[in-house]
C-alpha cells in the first residue's frame, strides 16, 4: 500500500526525527497530515473495481461517552479493513448509530425527570418520543474525536442511524422475509421480565454485562400438598404430605401442579417424634381450628424424594438424618405418581368454568426434576417458569397470570393486591404457616438475573411476543459455524459453537415506545380474523393510501384500513 503518499517538506533524513518525540506532537501531526491529504478516502477510492471486503461497523449508543471497551473493540474494528485493503480489496466503513431502544428510552426519561412507564403514556408517545430523538444523537461530537483520535480510518459522512427511515424500511423488509419463510411468529412464552421497565428480554440479553447476574439472598419455602383422590388412595397415599421447596413464595397463588421425576424413588416418612413444624398451633386460626389441626398432623406422613429425606430430618421430627431415613414406612417410583390429585392451597383459581382449571392440581412426571437440591418434588407455576409451561401445557393446564405488567398482583389474590411480586413474599407466606401448610422457612443466597440496563431483578412471566424461529435453522448455523476461521480457535466448538448449538427462538419484539416496529396489521374483530405483514414503504402506500415519512410511534399507529375480509 502507498499510502500515505509522501509530500515535499515531510522530513526523509535521518537527523531530522527527533531522537526524544513528543508523542502529543506527532498524534497531532498525523492526524492533521491524513486529514490535509484525505488519505482514508483516497485509500477507499484507489480500490475501486477491486473485491469488496464487507464490514459492518456495529453501531455504538451516542446518548453517551465513549469509555475504555470501545476503545478496545475499536482496534480490532480498524485492524482487519487495514489488512484487507493491503491485499487489493475495497472495504467501506461507514460508521454508525445506534439510536433505538431501552438504552435510548432511559436517557429520554432522565432528561425529563420522569421514572415510570406510565408517565410516560401520560405525556405521549409523539412527545416521548421526540425527547428520544433529540438525545440519542448528544454526543456525536465526542464520539468523532475519540474515534479518529485512536487513529481508527471511519466515514462519518456517510454513516447510518437506525432512525433513518430507509434503516427502519429495512429492519421491516427482514421481518417479512423471515414472516414468509415461516420463521417469525408470534407467542405466548415465558421469557425474562423486566416489570420495571415493562417488556421482556431475549435470553442473549442475560448475557450482555458481567454483572447481570448477581448474589441475591431470597427466601425460600418448603410448602405440604395433601394427596386426595382415587389415584392416591390405590397407591395408599391418601393425606400423604408431598413436600415442595421453592426460592419464589410469590408465585404459590399461581401453583397448578407439582412435578416429580419418573426414575426418582419417593419416600414416605411418617412425622418424628420431636414433631413438625406445620404441626404448630396457628396464631391466626381461632382456637378450636388450630388445636384440631396440630391433632390432625400429630399423625401424618411426609413424601419426598428418598436421597432427600436426611436433609429435612430436623423439619420432620427427627434428631438425625440417619433416624430419618430408618423411619422410612415405603417408597413409591416416580412415575407411579403421575396423575394423583392434591389439596390446592387456596381457591384463587378454583371457578374451573372461568379460569379452565379442570386438569390442574395434580403430580405431573417430568424428566428435568432432580435430586440436586429441594425436596425433588417441583412446584409448578406455568405463567412463572419455562419448563412449567411446557409441563403443564402438555396436561391441558392453563397459563394464569397474578401479576400485571408492572410486577404488582392483581385483584384475584385478594390479600396481597397491588403488592410487588418482592413484597408479598412475606405474607403469602404467613398465611401458609396459618394454614399449616409451611414445613421449613429459611433465606437462600443464589446467583440471580438482573435488568442490564435498570439492575432491577428480573421475573420470568409469560407474556406475548414475537419470536424468530430459531430451532428450525440451528442445526444449519452448527454446520456452518464449521466453515468458519475462528481465533482462538477454541472459540469454534467453545463458546460460540456451544451458544449456537443451544440457541432458543429468539424473542424480538419490545412492549416500549421508541424502536423500529414490528409490521404486523391485525384484525380488530376476532369474527374476522386476519393479519397482514409489510415489508416495504411501497406495500404500506399501495394499501394504506399514503407513504409514510416516519415508521416510528404514534405515527405508524395511525395506519388503518378497512378490513378486507370484513364484509360488515
């Protein structure tokens, strides 16, 4: 490569470089010659014709200073277009923006002094959303001099912002390309929450700082479910006390099945004589109530996984794990336990015709559930936990929310309305220990997901979203990563090639304000369903009657039209 070229009065001679430089100086003199010379773009245009090497530059937030990691990335961003124009190719490197999402929307709300996706609503989206605008581009400035300052070769006059519009056409044109291939649909799923900022995150967004996941202390609660009912009683288990542990007391309300698993051996274990704690008298039941409850635990047996039982000895009445374990009356596999019914522990959910619970309130088998810890009997919250989902969908079981979009419960649980899910722990669970229904309280300290960009903890909740479907091209992306040159290699088939080869569908869509939209048209009227995808600002004009000049909110929800199918 010739470049830069050299110019009359650069110095050649020997004893004309100074032998102590000024390093300030000679950044300044270089940077000062490349932009006298225009030797980036000069380099750009002598390989014209040539091969083009493609480079994407991926796209920093300028809401905010630049900070040591881009700093970092950005050499290697600059090495490699480097060495591939020295061998005879074209590279363009048109720097960009990221100007859309969470990120953009929190600067937006400290800018205002506001905190609450309400006040957001209260304000408007239009002007929300100019706010937005107006701050995701603060630091350009800034961002031009620590650039070029780190002598990285950059075009910022041709640069790209995922505003622009014919950016958002294109972020619209790939949804329709994935929508017609079958690999965008919309679900119901589990994901991570985030019920401050009210949208959920895609599983990769757990994986974007090193401090999402953090020691947290929780507390846990091993809960008794009676078993009830026919299956129970020919296995003669009838009032058996199934013992269930979980480190989320909040979404008891919402238990619809307990799962078991089917190569597990189960232990009955009858109470011990130091006695247990669902045995003692509740302050909150009258008095009558509470000494005829002691009376009716006095007697009652406990079920649990077998390698468990030395673990809950002093919970079950016993002096060690060794008495525990001699006191064992039978055990009983796993998958016999398929299908028994249980004593729920409240009636929240019980109106089966309104809440189509007719199926819920059972042990189910499932091939996840382990001996590692708990009692190896898993509660089963659906709307609270992907494998739960899964589980209780294949049995017909519903997904039921208690909590709204901000975290907080919903009027169907009466006693802990309007609390967040992380304050209610606290009396859901008393009312179990009033119920006799709690065997072991106790705080567990546990590595636990937060919010990236608001730190606050994550819930897992069902919500709808729009997924790429992932699973279906996974195998091809394995194959393919096989084709790749990596360095380190063992990032091949280590990292990466471990991430691909275990990649879920991808959540995409976002409940927020400011971002490109998902272009999906529905049918406001169930009689007539219907839906429409766009891909293009043509295909918008040709059915909508105008060509938009903004995909952003409220002005794309503005576009409606008659419903084709809709004779009405």
């Amino acid at each position: 490569m010739t470049y830069p070229r050299p110019v009359p009065d650069a110095p050649s001679a020997p004893d004309q470089v100074a032998a102590s430089p000024r390093f300030p100086d000679v950044e300044k003199g270089i940077l000062a010659f490349w932009k006298r010379d225009d030797t980036f773009r000069a380099s750009v245009e002598r390989r014209e014709g040539c091969d083009e090497w493609v480079f994407y530059d991926g796209p920093p937030f300028a809401n905010g200073l630049p900070h040591y990691g881009h700093l970092l990335t950005g050499y290697a961003k600059d090495a490699f277009p480097r060495f591939q124009t020295m061998r005879g190719k074209q590279v363009h490197r048109r720097f960009g923006w990221d100007t859309h999402g969470l990120p953009a929307e929190l600067e937006a709300m400290r800018q205002l002094g506001i905190t609450e996706k309400s006040e957001i609503e209260e304000m408007g989206v239009e002007a929300f959303n100019a706010v937005a605008r107006r701050s995701v581009l603060e630091y350009t400035g800034e961002w031009e001099d620590y650039v070029t300052r780190s002598a990285r070769w950059v075009d910022f006059e041709d640069d790209y912002k995922t505003l622009d519009l014919d950016f958002m056409e294109s972020v619209i044109w790939a949804f329709k390309q994935l929508h017609d291939k079958g690999l965008a649909y919309e679900g119901f799923r589990v994901l991570p929450y985030c019920w401050h900022d009210q949208t959920p995150l895609s599983n990769h967004e757990l994986r974007m700082d090193d401090d999402v996941y953090r020691m947290r202390q929780d507390q846990s609660v091993t809960v008794t479910f009676p078993l009830v009912g026919a299956k129970a009683e020919s296995l003669g288990l009838t009032a058996v006390r199934a013992l269930a542990w979980t480190t989320t007391p909040w979404t008891l309300p919402t238990n619809m099945a307990l799962a078991v698993g089917p190569d597990i051996t189960y232990a009955v274990v009858p109470a011990g004589p130091a006695g247990t704690p669902d045995a003692e008298a509740p302050d909150a039941l009258p008095r009558e109530s509470s000494v005829q409850l002691a009376a009716e635990v006095l007697g009652s047996e406990y079920l649990i996984a077998q390698d468990l039982v030395g673990n809950y000895a002093k919970d079950l009445g016993y002096a060690s794990a060794d008495e525990a374990r001699a006191a064992v009356s039978r055990t009983v596999l796993g998958r016999q336990l398929e299908g028994v019914a249980y004593d729920r522990l409240w009636d929240f959910y019980a109106d089966t015709e309104r809440f189509g619970t007719a199926n819920a309130w059972q042990v189910l088998v499932a091939d996840y559930v382990t001996t590692t810890d708990g009692t190896g009997i898993v509660h089963q919250a659906p709307a609270y936990g992907e494998e739960d989902q899964q589980v209780c969908a294949a049995a017909g079981i519903p997904v039921i929310l208690s909590l709204d979009e901000g975290g907080r419960f919903v009027d169907t649980v009466p006693e802990v309305a309007g609390e967040l899910w992380s304050d209610a722990g606290k009396t859901l669970t008393r009312m179990l220990k009033a119920q006799g229904r709690l065997i072991r309280q106790a705080s567990y300290e546990h590595s636990y997901p937060h919010c990236w960009r608001c730190k606050n903890p994550l819930i897992y909740k069902a919500v709808s979203s729009w997924f790429v479907r992932v699973t279906d091209f996974r195998d091809d992306m394995v194959r393919l990563n096989q084709d790749i040159t990596w360095t380190p290699e063992n990032v091949k088939d280590g990292q990466f090639g471990k991430w691909i080869g275990n990649a879920r569908d991808w959540s995409i869509s976002r409940n927020r304000f400011w971002g490109s939209p998902i272009p999906v048209w529905k049918s406001d009227d169930p009689a007539y369903p219907r839906i429409d995808v766009y891909g293009s600002l043509d295909e918008l004009e040709a059915d909508f009657g105008v060509r938009p000049t903004d995909l952003h909110r409220p002005f794309i929800d503005e576009l409606t039209r008659p419903n084709p199918d809709d004779p009405t």
